[in-house]
C-alpha cells in the first residue's frame, strides 16, 4: 500500500465522515457532480469493505461517486493525486486538495477569430441538385420590437440584439413529425378489434357485444437529433443556433453535440438552460477553436458512438455546419451516407446558403448534399421559422 | 436473509470465487461492485460496450447465489401491465360465467384476489420468498421511456409494489437489482442517485483468453489466443461494430466446429461472419488483408 493510501486509510477509519467529504470536495472542484448521499454510500461501501488497501479504497470510491463512464478519467486523476501523490486529506481540509488534478478547468475558451464566413463558396450560380432542395426562406413577421431584426443576420447582431432575439428564439417550438408507437390505445375506430374491451362492454348489454371496441396505434414524437458545428466560421451563428436548442431540449427533448474538431454531448446542460456553459465547454474541449471543421471526423464519431446504437435511428437529424470540411471530403460523404441510412430525415442548416452566388459544388458540402434531405439557411430570425418547419416535415 | 448472505459472500474474494465456480471471471472492480450491491444493500447499474458481458454478469450472479434470474427485458412503450401485474380477465370473465352457470353468487373480492392476477417480472421478484434474494436483471433500460425509471424509483427505494385492488406488497427478501444500459441516453439523476455504478471495460489479453476458454470447453490455449489478438487489433480499428467477448466466443465456437487449430487467413475467411455483422466491416478488413488481422507477433 502507498503511503498515501495508508494515509488515507487511517483518515477514513479515524473519522469517516470528514475524510469522505475531503475526497468529495476534490472531486466536486474537478467537475464531478457530487451530492452527500454519494459521499454516504462511498462510506459505507468503505467499511463494509473493511481494512483497506489501495485497490479496495479505489473500487469503494468510485462505486460510490462515479455515475457515467465520462467521470472515470477525472475521478482517476484525482483519487490518484489525493490518495498517491499530495497530503492526508485531512490536513489541509479548508484548501483545494483536488487543485492539481490535470482536470481543473483552467483553459478557458479562447474567443475565436472567426476565420470569417467567406469561405470557398464558389461562384458558379448553378442549383444543386442531390437529393436535396435548396429553399427560398420566407419572410415571417415576429412581434413588435424584433420586427425591424427579424432578417438581420445572425453574425451581425451586437449583444443586445441578440438578447432580444434570444428570447424569441428560445421560444421557437421544435416538433418532429410523428412515428407510430407500439403502444395501442383504446378508440371507437382503429385496426384490431380490442376483444378484452368488448367483451367487459357486453357484460352492460346481456353478454352481448352490442358496441364493438378497437384499439388503435398512438403517435409519438420523433427523436429530434441536433449536431452543431462550432468551429470559428460558425461561431457567430452558434450562439443564436444554441438558444434555439435549449429551448429544443426542453420541449422537443432533442439530443445535442456540438463539435469543433471533437465531439461533444451537451444535451443535458442545454436541458439545465446552461447553453453558455455548453458553449465554454465544447470550446474548451477544441484546442483549435478557429481552426475549421473536421466534420467527417465529428460525424464518425457520433456514428459510431451514439448514432448506432440506436439515437439517430428514425430521428430527425440536423445538422448545423458550413460545411467548411478541413479532412477528407469522402469521408464525410461516407459518414452522411451512414447517417442517412439510420435517419428518417436529415436536416442541413447552412448559413452560407443565403449568400448571394452560393453553391454547394466543393468540398464537404458537395460530397454531404446527396445525402440531405433538405438544405435551408437559417441565417435569421425570420430564416430560422424555415427551420423549424423542415424539421417538422414528414418524409 | 442478510445474516444468510453474509455467511454466504463474507468479502469480495468470496465473490470471486463463487463467480469462477459458475465459469464468470470477475475484475475487482466487477467483484467489488457485486458484493457491495448485495451487501448494502443497492441496485447496481451496469454500463459498458454491446457485448462485454452485463447480462451474463447478472446471470453468473444468480447462479452463484444459487437463485433465480427474472429477467425484464426493456423496449420502447413498455408499461406496468408488462413489467409489474395484469388481471387475467379471461379467467374473471369465466368464473363470472360458471356463477351465472351455477346460480351462485360471486363477489368483487372473489375477482380481485390473488388468483386473478398474472405476475410480471418486477412482482415476481418482489414475492421471491427467499431465502437468498432473486436477482431481478432489468436490461437495457435505456430503450425504455423516461417514465418507466420514475415507475422504478418505488421498487428500487422500498422493494415494494402498490396494486390498487389489494393494497402494497412488500418483498420479504429484497431481491438484488441489476440494471443495464447501452447509453443511447443519460439515464435520470434520481435513478443514478440510488445506484451503484460500475463501467465494464473489455478486459485484458489473458484474462479474456480464460474466459473464452472457459466458456468453450476443450479449446486449445493457442485458438484461444489468436482469437484475442485479433479481437484486440479489430477493437484497434475502424470497424463500426467492434466485437465484444460474446462475439470471441461465437468465433472460437466456429472455428472448433471445423476443426481449425490454430487461426489462419483461411479459417478467418470462413468464419469472419461469427465476429463481423457489418458488410462494410467485413470488407475493410478483408481489404487490408486477413493475414495482418491474425498475423502473430513476431
């Protein structure tokens, strides 16, 4: 057993309680969330486990603080420096004994230069052509004071424009078209006769089934699915783009990645309504925040992570991105061609499309389109109402 | 019964043991979780990639307690009348009819006693009459409707379940609760709160090779580890499905049916649909050759 472990050891059997809740503050600074009742259950799985040596103490601990796969590298980095590396816990209890630990927060997103949205447009005029159709926005007319920002960019509103706009785009209600559930319920017409029903109804007429009952497949919802690119052209649209899914998330119960050069599931702080966390969050995990999309990569990832495993699958995907693919085309063409084959429907929001002279013939885009059902702009308020009526449209 | 399953798994290794004695090689950390959830005691919740063994672990659990398994195997718009109870109105509506029949009389607490009712997994746990606790295996919750974890929360909390007709039924021998889920979606704090969580990693070379000896009897030791090193080269790569431990032992079953003794470029020709589900899988891996994925190191 390492020193430290003995250390800790004695600490916790002096006085449980107070070494529980020195490992639980570290882990609470780390990022863990950590309620007492884990610290509870953490003790408690501690003395069942008796004398402990440095492998029982680690199993008790994270059995009993850990609960998503996510936490397990931060919890290792800081059980390890506590238990390895630092002090008795107990010595320094008013401190900060987790602040070494490599997971402290302390690269804050740096504002991203935006590389600026003028990218490889191309100039050819030409409509494209995949399976997709590249829609006129309608003009849509908003209550009274945003009326005169209801067709300003996205990228040109100041911070106070975006307050105001914020608010109506929080209020944007996300639907997807519905899917038959397995569930049946009970309806005077409907496919299959509902015997049980009937024959209980008979029971009121003499034994016979005078009045017949049905029973009828109910609709549910679509899962909603949204992947937003957050690198540096994107990033003045993303801020506007992050209201509209933290609304989504609540109602619309939409799934949320954002993704720069890495992918990341920020579902449930746009649920807490924490988009600006999110925001710092995924910029913080992209070291080279203005440096381009690796969408392929972002798309593989979730393909492969969540997307099979059943989250894309009859889901309304959409996808807010440029384009801009810093990789390899094809393998973007491959991943969205996987994403298709999952999907009911897929959504490509691209602010660029609005751009006089836009067409998609390069790049990531190019290779993506014959896999998008639809293509729209979404770079206003007022563009942002053909959002959600794409993302409500049957197949 | 606590002092019972304390005499039975006095501490982790006794876990261990009586895992290995049913053929389930556990970690530590899968021993550790195991005996705390018994011994606590709390439901577990257990993650992990497709394949890495959850389902069998609460298997292996109730074989070693010597119990029952009552699987609940969860899918989308499942509801109580599935998991928990359901009247058996056929059989109501047939004593009503023989009553009639009969001339005799029958009361609404005649219908509505326990011989009318048609038990689901969840009741039957509840009523495992001991004396070591059933083990309740609820997988793969995460196909279930977020509704169905708030139903939970009663089960889990009080190893209790509340039938209206005839009042809360208290399990007399809580059963052990093991939960599994895929993450295809974050599973709600409250639930998480009341569990023990454990992650279940692929485990290390040689210990898989045991445990896919263990479970196809008579393999030789150098099947066994050519398979391994192969599934660890595809995990390493870009397959969409990477083969977890039940795949390896579907693998070293083929490859003993045809009496492969060693695994080759040829046999893993004929077998790759055992290990591969995915045409494109199958494809990558036979263009970048079949003989790096079995290559030995040198």
């Amino acid at each position: 057993m390492t020193s430290g472990a003995a250390t800790f050891a004695r600490a916790l059997s002096r006085d449980p309680a107070f070494a529980a809740v020195a490992l639980a503050r570290s882990l609470q600074a780390a990022g863990l969330p950590v309620t007492p009742d884990r610290s509870a259950s953490f003790v408690a799985a501690a003395s069942l486990l008796g004398p402990a040596g440095r492998a029982e103490l680690y199993w008790a601990a994270r059995l009993g603080f850990v609960t998503s796969r996510d936490q397990i590298p931060v919890f290792d980095a800081v059980f390890g420096a506590l238990v390895d590396g630092i002090a008795d816990p107990a010595g320094d209890a008013r401190g900060d004994p987790g602040a070494s630990a490599p997971a402290s927060r302390s690269s804050r997103p740096r504002s991203g230069e935006a590389a600026g949205p003028d990218g490889p447009g191309g100039a050819g005029a030409g409509a494209a052509r995949g399976r997709a159709e590249v829609r006129e926005v309608p003009v849509g007319l908003r209550a009274s004071g945003a009326e005169r920002l209801a067709d300003v960019r996205l990228d040109e509103l100041d911070d106070a424009e975006l307050a105001v706009v914020g608010r109506l785009v929080r209020e944007l209600a996300l639907a997807t078209p519905p899917r038959r559930a397995r569930r049946s319920r009970r309806s005077l017409r409907g496919e299959h006769l509902d015997v049980r029903a009937t024959l209980r109804r008979s029971h009121r007429t003499g034994g016979d089934p005078v009045m017949r009952l049905h029973r009828r497949r109910r609709d549910r919802p679509r899962r909603l699915v949204a992947l937003l690119d957050v690198s540096g052209s994107m990033a003045p649209y993303a801020r506007a783009y992050l209201l509209l899914l933290e609304g989504a998330a609540r109602g619309a119960r939409a799934e949320t990645f954002v993704f720069a050069t890495r992918l990341t599931r920020v579902t449930k702080a746009l649920r807490d309504g924490r988009a600006r966390v999110a925001l710092e969050r995924a910029s913080a995990a992209a070291p080279d925040w203005a440096g381009g999309t690796r969408l392929g990569e972002a798309l593989r990832r979730f393909n492969d992570g969540f997307g099979r495993r059943g989250m894309a699958r009859d889901a309304v995907v959409v996808v807010f991105s440029d384009g801009w693919e810093r990789g390899d085309p094809s393998l973007l063409g491959r991943e969205m061609e996987r994403l298709a084959r999952l999907a009911y429907r897929i959504v490509w929001v691209n602010p660029r499309v609005a751009a006089r002279g836009f067409s998609p013939v390069t790049g990531g885009m190019a290779a993506a389109l014959p896999h998008v059902d639809e293509l729209i702009s979404g770079h206003s308020l007022a563009a942002l109402d053909a959002v959600v009526e794409a993302i409500g449209r049957h197949r | 019964m606590t002092g019972e399953l304390a005499e039975l798994l006095p501490d982790v290794d006794a876990v261990t043991a009586s895992l290995d004695g049913v053929d389930y090689l556990a970690d530590a950390g899968l021993a550790t979780a195991m005996f705390l959830s018994l011994r606590l005691p709390q439901p577990l919740l257990l993650e992990g990639e497709a394949g890495v063994g959850k389902t069998e672990a609460a298997r292996a659990l109730a074989a070693a307690l010597g119990t029952r398994l009552i699987r609940l195997q969860c899918y989308e718009g499942m509801d109580s009348a599935e998991a928990l109870y359901e009247w058996n109105y056929p059989r109501q509506l047939l004593r009503i009819r023989l009553a009639e029949a009969g001339g005799a009389d029958v009361g609404e607490d005649d219908l509505f006693g326990r011989d009318y009712l048609v038990s689901r997994p969840v009741l039957e746990a509840i009523e495992h009459p001991g004396p070591l606790p059933a083990v309740l295996l609820i997988d793969e919750l995460d196909r279930a409707d977020p509704d169905f974890e708030a139903f939970l929360l009663e089960l889990l909390a009080d190893a209790a379940v509340t039938i209206p007709e005839l009042g809360t039924i208290r399990a007399t021998v809580p059963p052990a609760v093991v939960l599994t889920s895929n993450r295809t979606r974050d599973l709600h704090d409250a639930l998480k709160r009341r569990c023990l969580y454990h992650w279940i990693d692929y485990p290390p070379a040689d210990r898989e090779v045991e445990i896919v000896r263990r479970r196809v009897p008579g393999t030789s030791g150098e099947l066994a580890g050519d398979v391994v090193r192969a599934l660890a080269r595809l995990r390493g790569s870009d397959v969409q499905k990477p083969p977890g431990i039940a795949e390896g032992i579907d693998w070293v079953a083929a490859l003993e049916l045809l009496g492969a003794e060693r695994l080759d470029a040829r046999a893993a020709d004929r077998t790759l649909g055992a290990v591969l589900k995915y045409r494109e899988d199958q494809a990558a891996v036979r263009a970048a050759g079949l003989e790096t994925l079995v290559g030995r190191p040198a």
